[in-house]
C-alpha cells in the first residue's frame, strides 16, 4: 500500500480567543493548551471562558436579538447569508479538514470527504428548511379559525463535544440561526480550532453582529455559566448522559427549554439470511470511523450463532488489517484518540473486558510512542451482562454477542440503557420490519450503514436524549409556537354585570 502525506501537520495555528459581537476578542481568564493527538504536543493556547466572557457574549447575543435585524428579518433573507456561510465552508474546506484532523485525530480522508462537507450542507439544507415549514390550520365549525404561526425565541447557548466538532456545531448553528434566534457557542475544550474558524466565516458572510458568539473554555465553568445565565431561553446539548443530566438541572433554575442529544451504545443485529459481506462492512466501518468517537458507533454486534463462527473469523481478519497510523495520511483509517485521558479511559474498557473473560480476538493494547494510538479491538463471546456490552466506550472497540432467535435478539439489543442508534442486517423483509418496529431506539436502519437524510428526526430513546433535532424538528425547539384563535361569527360571551 502506497501512502501519502500530501500536508505538514504541524501547520501554525495562532492563539485561540472568544468571538464575540462580530470580533475576536481576548478572554478575562487564563489560558490552556489544546493538543495536537497524535503527539500531545500543543498546537496553541485557548482562553478559558469565564463567567463574565459569558455574560459579554450573551449580552451581544441579546441586543441582536432585541434590537438587530436578524430575528426581524424573513427566512429567505437569512438564507442568504447562510448559504455564503455554506459557500465559505467549502472555500475553506481544505484548511478547516486540516485543523479538524490536527485537532481531534480523525483521518483527513474522513473529514475531508465527510464532515467538513456535511457542514456546509447543514448550512444550505436549513436555509432552504427554514422556508419550507408549514402551520396547522383548526378550522372550529365556520366558528373560528385557529392556526398557528412560528417565531424565535432568544438567544440560544449552544453546547457541543469533542468528536466530529465541526460538524456537530454546525448541525446546531445553522437551524438556530435559520429560525431567527442568536447564540452563544461554548465548543469542547479538547476541541477548539475549527469552531475558532468559524468566526472568521461569519465575518466574512456579513453576519450582522452579535448573532454568532463564541466563548471557549471548559464545561464546568464556561458551560455552566452560559446554563445559568437568565439571558439565555435554550440550552442545546450535545455529549455524555451524566453532563446532560446536570445541565437540566441546572437549566431548571431559570427554566431554559432543552434539547438533549446524548450517549448511546448501539446494536447491529446481523441475521443469517442477510447479504453478509455488505453486513460485514457496515458492522466494521460502523465503529472503527471517527476511531470510534461515534455517538451511533455500531459498538455491540449481536450475531446470530448459525453463522457466528464463520463471520468473527472474516470479522477477525478486517479488524486486525485495519490501518491505523498518522490522521493526515490519506490511507489512514482510523487515527489516534482525542486526548491521554481518554485513551487511559479507553485502555480501561479494554481491562476491565479482559477481567470480564470476554475472548480478544484483536488488538487490545495502546501503541508505544507519542499520541494517543488505541489498537481497533475487537471481543467475542461477550455476554450482555458484561460492562464492555453496557457502557459506552467511545473508542475503536466491538463487542460481539451471540442470539439464538430472533426475540432473543430483540431483548439482547434493548437490554441497555441507551437507546440512540440501531441497524438491522436481513433480507426478510417482514423480518427487517418486525424487528426494527420493536428496538428501543430513536434510530435504527435496516440493511443500512448511517447514512442521513437532513429532513429526518435526530435523536435518541431512554438514556440517549431528550427531543428531537433534523427537518422541522430542529424548528421545533428553535422557535415558539403560537396559536392565533379567531371569531368568524358572533360566538355567545356570558355577560358578567350586564
Ligand atoms: P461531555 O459531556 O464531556 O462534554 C460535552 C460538552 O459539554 C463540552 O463542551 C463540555 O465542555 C461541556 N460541559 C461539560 N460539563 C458541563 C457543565 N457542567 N455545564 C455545561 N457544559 C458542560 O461530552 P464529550 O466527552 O465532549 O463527548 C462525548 C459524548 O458525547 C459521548 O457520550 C457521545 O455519545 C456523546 N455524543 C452524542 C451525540 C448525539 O447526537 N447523541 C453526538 C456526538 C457525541
């Protein structure tokens, strides 16, 4: 196999500030150091929001909203500027892949092809959305006419994590801005680079200002200051269950409406009659992309015994053959993990599997040297009981469970408490149906690798989220509903003191 490094990783990347009010503007706080993966060295420094970088960002956020333009203007005047945000996106596509690869450790193949354009998409998709809603007409028996009508509700905190970080802000941003709300923007701090780039997009789109904020730093101080403050009415997050469960908590206090986006650890039930090399690939590339930092990472394969020794043999064989290695060469599939703590977190699962007794048929160790190099690992004879089967791991390991009928499947797949993502491999078609209609899951494809459609609801079941994000439903949460009642005739109102 040839390779190619077609870019110097270690590119020069300036200081990191907040954007706030259409300007880059240096924190009241310290600064820390962002990482590049693969070696732990510093990239640059990031300030580390503090409560009153926060309460800056949100006051500009307010006053655009209260007195700016954008709440005021049409949903195709909006489009306008989102769509040269999209065009922006793609104007810089290069450099943004490249910080994103330097950043978080994803293979440049992957955000390059993948995630820097699906950006943009989110950006053209709800522009165009954003004009396609309809209302609800209750027309009350030639008596009133009810309907309701939409409008933005405020300024929106917007809170995401580490892995896919670009696109993930953008999946928020763009909804958020297309329905005529402003925000603040706290990215991870493992994260920071491509989020920073965005500003500068902004800037160069028009954006009037104070609509987009960015403030850096860490959750515990900058995201729960953004949370709490009353000048902010959503809250919508992506990232750990346990984090989101704080963030409610916190959010009650000045009652912010949430949108929760969590963990997950899904199944992909593999059936004997399905087309099993397509099944093959899918349960491979479904958790070992984005090094398996995938909230719907396909990360319990639940494989039907009939067939079970033959595919974890071919199973084996890809796993051991995946190429692990520097994030900026092209043939890379799966690079280093985000951070030395997580890979410590990582290295744990792999431990606490081998406690447990599941079989290591693949990889289970860290590679000497610099960066955070996990080995694609792969369990067999893992029971559902296990913790490496419960917990979300969130790194570039599979677990495989055996069933011996269908319904054992199904309670296998639902017998955890996520509920995000779930994929199906048969060629029954009653069979695909049946069981897809009975997984507890916000998501489930069937025959599918992840592949989605803009339009369609995001979320999760259980454990993996609260509401519904994608299509309208993203409106949904981005703007107020209104209901206008209306007396066509001369209804009969009760005289008091007449
Ligand atoms: P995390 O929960 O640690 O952090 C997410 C964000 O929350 C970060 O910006 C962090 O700074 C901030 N934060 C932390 N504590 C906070 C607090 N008290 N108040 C406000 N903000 C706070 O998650 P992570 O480790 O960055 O990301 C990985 C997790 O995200 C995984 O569980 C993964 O499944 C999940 N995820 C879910 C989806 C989805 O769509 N359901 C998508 C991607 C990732």
């Amino acid at each position: 196999m040839t390779t190619q490094t077609p870019i110097k990783p270690d590119i020069a990347v300036a200081p990191v500030e907040h954007f706030i009010d259409g300007a880059y503007t240096p924190g009241a706080g310290e600064r820390f150091e962002t990482l590049n993966p693969a070696t732990n060295r510093a990239i640059t420094t990031v300030a580390a929001g503090t409560a009153e970088d926060i309460d800056r960002a949100v006051r500009a956020a307010r006053r655009a909203f209260d007195e700016g333009p954008w709440p005021r203007m049409t949903a195709r005047e909006r489009g306008v500027y989102l769509r040269r945000v999209g065009d922006l996106i793609m104007t810089y596509a290069d450099e943004l892949a490249r910080l994103e690869t330097l950043d978080s450790g994803v293979p440049l193949k992957q955000t390059s092809t993948a995630l820097i354009p699906r950006a943009a998409e989110n950006f053209y998709f709800f522009a165009e959305e954003a004009r396609r809603l309809r209302e609800a007409i209750y027309p009350v028996e030639g008596e009133f006419l009810n309907y309701t009508t939409r409008y933005p509700v405020g300024v929106a905190g917007l809170i995401t994590p580490w892995n896919a970080p670009f696109m993930l802000e953008t999946w928020k941003i763009a909804p958020c801005l297309a329905a005529g709300d402003t925000c603040v923007l706290k990215p991870a701090e493992w994260s920071p680079l491509s989020a920073n780039f965005l500003g500068r997009i902004m800037q160069e789109a028009g954006l009037p200002e104070g609509v987009f904020n960015v403030v850096q730093g860490v959750g515990e101080v900058a995201g729960a200051a953004l949370v709490a403050h009353p000048g902010v009415q959503l809250i919508s997050f992506t990232g750990e269950t346990s984090t989101g469960q704080e963030i409610m908590r916190n959010a009650a206090t000045t009652l912010k409406r949430t949108s929760m986006e969590l963990g997950g650890k899904s199944p992909i039930v593999v059936f004997p009659d399905a087309d099993l090399d397509r099944a093959l690939d899918a349960a491979v590339f479904g958790v070992y992309s984005l090094n398996g930092e995938r909230c719907t990472a396909s990360s319990r394969l639940i494989l039907h015994a009939s067939i079970y020794d033959d595919f974890t043999a071919r199973l084996t064989e890809r796993v051991k053959r995946i190429r692990m290695g520097d994030p900026f060469d092209l043939a890379t599939e799966v690079g280093p993990l985000i951070h030395p703590t997580h890979k410590e977190r990582v290295l744990g699962y792999l431990e606490i599997g081998r406690q447990e007794g599941a079989r290591l048929a693949a990889g289970g160790d860290s590679i000497p040297g610099p960066g955070n190099y996990v080995e694609p690992t792969l369990f067999l004879d893992v029971r559902n009981d296990m913790r490496i089967a419960q917990e979300e791991i969130f790194g570039p390991v599979l677990t495989v469970i055996p069933f011996s009928d269908e319904a054992e499947a199904v309670r296998i797949a639902n017998d955890v408490r996520y509920g995000l993502a779930a994929y199906v491999w048969t060629n029954d078609i009653k069979r695909g149906h049946r069981v897809a209609s009975s997984l507890q899951s916000g998501m489930v494809w069937v025959n599918s690798q992840n592949v989605r459609d803009l339009r369609t609801p995001f979320g999760g079941a259980k454990d993996s989220g609260i509401g519904r994000e994608g299509g309208e439903h993203s409106f949904h949460f981005y703007s107020e509903t209104r209901t206008i009642h209306v007396a066509l005739g001369e209804h009969r109102i009760t005289k008091f003191g007449a």
